[in-house]
C-alpha cells in the first residue's frame, strides 16, 4: 500500500491494469435513478455489514430521510449524485457525488466532496465508484474530492482508520479496516484527522477544574437547558456554534432550517441536565451538547422498527450506559477563561449523577490543540481516529 501521507491534491490514481480491466467484466457503475435503485442503494450497507459485532445499523426510516429532498435542509442549495456499482448485477458498492456551493463561498474553494461510501472488499468497485463521482464533481468546475462527508462537515463525516475494536457513540461512524486501504489505492491521501477522547466518568476531576468553577462562579452560570423554552435555546445554541466554530476546518455555518432540523431529530433523547448553557451576565456565551449514547439501543433494534425490535430497543435504552459530547461552543471572546473547562465538570457531575459509565467527547480535529488539551485536561484519553480524505480531480 501506499503511503497516504503528504499532499492529497498531488496525488495520483492508481493506475489500472490490463489484468484489472479484464477483471471488470460484470462491473457497472449506474446511477440511481428508479425506486429499485434507491432500495439497492439504501440496504446495501445492511447487507454488507450483516453480523458485524461493531457497526451499527441506523434505522431504515433516518437513511430514508437523509436523502429526502424535502426533509433535509441540504439540499436546499446543495446537489447530490448517488451511484450503485453492480458486479454481475449484485450490488457492491455506493457513492454519493455532493456540491456544496455554501462551502465553495466560505472557503473560497472549488472543493466537491464524496459521502455514504460503502463497498465491499473490491477494489475495482471502490475505484470506478469514486472515478464516477469525481466525474461528476469534475464537470461543476470543481477540481477536488474530500470525504466521506455526510452531506457537510456539520453531519456524519470521516471514516474510522483506528479504534476497530468497539462501537462507535451515537452520531459517529464506522467502517471495516479494509476502507482506508481502498481509498489510499484509488490515491486519496489524509486530508484531516478527526480524534475521539475517552474516559471513564466515574473517575474525579482535576481539583483545578473546581477551583476554576469557583473563580468564575461571580459572573458565569452553568445552568441546564431549558426544554420549555426549546426553540429559543435552539437559536441561541445555533449563534454561539456558528460564531466559534467559524475559523475551523472544513467548517461552514449551518441555516437556521439545518440546525433547527437537527436539533428536532435529537431531542427525543436529550437529557437535559447533559445539554449545558453558559451565560456570563445573564447573556449566552457558550453551551456543551451531550447526548446518551443511543447507539446501544440502536444495534438491539437491527435498523427495523417492528413491534419486537422496538421492545428490544426500549429494553436497551434502559441499560445505556455511556454518553458522548457532541459538541462545545464557546465565543471567541470568552475563550481561554475557564468556561470550557466548567462546563465539561458540569457534563461529568450529571453523567456520574445519571449513572453513566463512561464519556466519549468527539470529534475534535487534530490540529485544534486547544481542544486536544483540554480534552487531555479533564482526564481523557485518545481512542479513535477518524479520517476524512482527498485527492485532487
């Protein structure tokens, strides 16, 4: 293989053999166009990761509204291309081609993106799959391909190149080991890695974490959110994540309608006393998102909602024991004065109080040292990397 290091955008395709093209008989690329293809494309991850102890089937009604158009709020100015390979009719491998004009604008960037990638161990599939959606980014002017993005960086994205070994929390993927090794052979090289930080929540605080606490507490309350007021916690969450994730990675702000929309899918599993606000006199300057890791029920429900898979469901919502934050937002001028660290003691109190066992705090990019510290700080450790790739096209 390979060495996926250095510049993703210099690097070159694999190159196909004589050997390979002869092999390719039976191999189609097609896109999705008929109700059948879209059943092919959506069960076709449910197929291949049948029996897997490690990933998770989502419910079939959530991948349903993924790629609905009038459910989800991308594709109110994104485009998105999906592509079902066949090998002698069998589905074998699906790709999502996906334009984000709002990310061209923000970066300044003529940069497409690939997502939903699922293949089975067969190179030649994967290769003529991610060819078909650089074709078809290639012919918007776009002149790079990053993923697996899930339709933007502010959704599931990355694939998972270590940590094999366990689930992934709730809202995170997973992929067999053998997925990274095709995308380096098909020349995509790491663009950004994305760290998951692990630990056990019964385990104490630094004392400094109480002694910050303290200092702030005259001017900055930590209070829960307030689910009777939901949707205005919704807009002052959606103000604060915009304006401190700004100057991140990949990141571009969400739509009123996007964050609103997710905000609605989630909220059937808050638990309040896990979503944090910070308010410093009285005005909101950051929050600390935390959500139960539903994960646990999901697998015992198999990705189908019938009336047997549901009490199974239910019976494993009971016996969750783990959590995992979200997301931490804090504004720009508040940074660096302890409000971080308050509200992950905070997080770690009600966890411990709720009788949560361990705490996964994900993703953080690799690069933002300031959040791989503090993530170090309060007493975790590194337990998976995700990877989002690119080549140029």
């Amino acid at each position: 293989m390979r060495d996926t290091a250095g510049d993703p955008g210099e690097r070159a395709r694999r190159p196909v053999t004589a050997d390979a093209v002869r092999r390719t008989a039976g191999l189609t690329v097609t896109p999705v166009e008929t109700r059948a293809d879209r059943a092919a494309f959506l069960g076709l991850p449910y197929r291949l990761h049948r029996g897997s102890a490690r990933w998770v089937p989502p419910l079939r009604r959530d991948a349903r509204a993924l790629l609905s158009r009038s459910r989800n709020p991308f594709f109110e100015y994104g485009e998105v291309a999906l592509f079902l390979a066949r090998r002698g009719g069998e589905p074998v491998g699906r790709v999502a081609a996906v334009s984000n004009p709002r990310h061209t604008e923000f970066h300044g960037s003529p940069d497409g993106f690939f997502g939903l990638f699922e293949c089975a161990d067969d190179l030649l599939a994967a290769d003529a799959l991610l060819e078909t959606a650089a074709d078809w980014l290639r012919r918007r002017g776009l002149t790079s391909m990053s993923g697996p993005v899930n339709f933007s960086t502010n959704d599931e994205c990355g694939m998972l190149v270590d940590g094999f070994d366990r689930r992934p929390a709730v809202l995170m993927p997973y992929n067999p080991p053998y997925y990274p090794l095709l995308l380096a052979e098909c020349g995509f090289g790491a663009a950004m890695d994305l760290w998951a930080w692990e630990r056990e929540v019964a385990e104490p605080a630094d004392p400094r974490l109480a002694r910050v606490a303290e200092r702030l507490a005259s001017h900055v309350r930590v209070r829960p959110v307030d689910m009777r007021d939901f949707d205005a916690e919704v807009a002052r969450m959606r103000r604060i994540y915009n304006a401190a994730w700004e100057s991140n990675w990949g990141f571009v702000p969400m739509t009123e309608r996007e964050f609103s929309a997710q905000a609605r899918r989630l909220r059937p599993v808050v638990r309040p006393e896990l979503v944090l606000m910070a308010e410093a006199d009285g005005e909101p300057v950051g929050f600390c998102l935390t959500l139960p890791d539903v994960n646990q029920a999901l697998y015992a429900a198999g990705g189908r909602l019938t009336p047997r898979s549901a009490l199974r469901m239910a019976s494993a919502m009971r016996r969750i024991d783990g959590c995992r934050v979200v997301a931490t937002g804090v504004l720009p001028e508040f940074r660096r004065r302890g409000v971080e660290a308050v509200m992950f003691l905070r997080t770690l109190e009600a966890a411990r109080g709720l009788g949560y066992r361990t705490g996964e705090v994900s993703w953080i990019l690799a690069t933002n040292a300031a959040a791989n510290s503090a993530a170090s700080g309060i007493g975790c450790a590194r337990s998976k990397t995700y990877r989002i790739f690119k080549r140029g096209i």
